[in-house]
C-alpha cells in the first residue's frame, strides 16, 4: 500500500471557482489522483507509465471535448 498521507497534492490550473476538480500527487513510481472536495477519500492510483498514457491520449482529444 502506498502512502499518501504526506504527499504534495496539486489543482490542475483550469480549476473552476467551484472548486470541483481532481487532485493528483505523485509518490514514488505511483501517480495519486483524488477528488478534491474529499481529500480524505479514497485515491486511484496509477503507474506513472499509465498515468503518462493517460495525459497523452487526453492531449490528443480522444475522450472527447468535456470543457
């Protein structure tokens, strides 16, 4: 299990007032991505090779445009 407890959590830089977003932290070689509105909830991680997929296949649009 990896601990997130003392990780650097961070806003993506689009985060609207309502403060409704995701949070991600990386601790090693896992990337922790959590709702910011409960930051004692539960967190997904992800390898940062997936993690890294992920940014990259969102970059290019394939999940489509959810502005």
């Amino acid at each position: 299990m990896i601990d997130f407890t003392q990780a650097i959590w961070r806003k993506s830089t689009r985060t609207q007032q309502s403060g409704q977003c995701v949070e991600v932290a990386r601790v090693g070689r896992v990337m922790g991505v959590r709702d910011s509105k409960d930051p004692n909830g539960p967190v997904l991680m992800f390898s940062t090779v997936e993690f890294a997929a992920f940014l990259s296949s969102a970059a290019r649009g394939e999940f489509g445009d959810h502005r």
